[in-house]
C-alpha cells in the first residue's frame, strides 16, 4: 500500500512532528511506503509531488490548521480516498487511522 500525508498543527511544533513519526512508524511496521509532508514552524518540508499525491492508494491529513496546497488533493477527496483529523486523533490511535486508510 502506498499513503501521503500531511501534518500540521496550530503551533507548528510538537504535534506536526509527532504525528509523522507515528505514521511512518505504523507503515514501516506495515510494510507499507508513505510519504510525510509537514506544514510546521519551519514551513513546507518534505513536500509531496502532484506526481506521489496521484499514485497513493490513499491521502491522510492530520491537521488541525489550513494548509498550503490543500487543493491538491481534490481529484482524491472526489475518489473518497481522503482522510482528515486532528493531529491528535491520530496520536491516540495511529493503527486505527491505518486501518482506515486501508479500507478506502
């Protein structure tokens, strides 16, 4: 399975960054390819490409903020392949927010 996401919180800081470990933790113990994109205190990091966005199975957005870009995700939000909860949510529950992923 092939996944994107993207974090971002409203401070930009802990949970932004927390929450890219904990999904690339899951997919590494999953066998599964993800990509984050984080939106934090630093800016854009690690951005994804309209390229990866198009061939992920499913987009997960864990943001409790606006982001930059969120437009390129619409063709997905369309396909139904389009997750989105707080950074928090995600921190509670990582396994579930996957398993969601998987059935989309």
């Amino acid at each position: 399975m092939k996944l994107v996401a993207v974090t971002a919180c409203t401070t930009g800081i802990a949970h932004t960054y927390m929450a890219q470990e904990a999904l690339e933790k899951e997919c590494k113990k999953r066998g599964y390819e993800i990509k984050v994109e984080t939106q934090g205190g630093l800016g854009i990091e690690n951005e994804l490409t309209e390229e990866e966005i198009a061939e992920a199975d499913a987009v997960i957005l864990a943001v409790s903020i606006g982001i930059e870009g969120d437009e390129r995700f619409d063709e997905k939000r369309d396909e139904g392949k389009v997750l989105t909860m707080d950074p928090s949510v995600l921190l509670k529950d990582v396994c579930s927010v996957i398993d969601q992923a998987e059935k989309i």
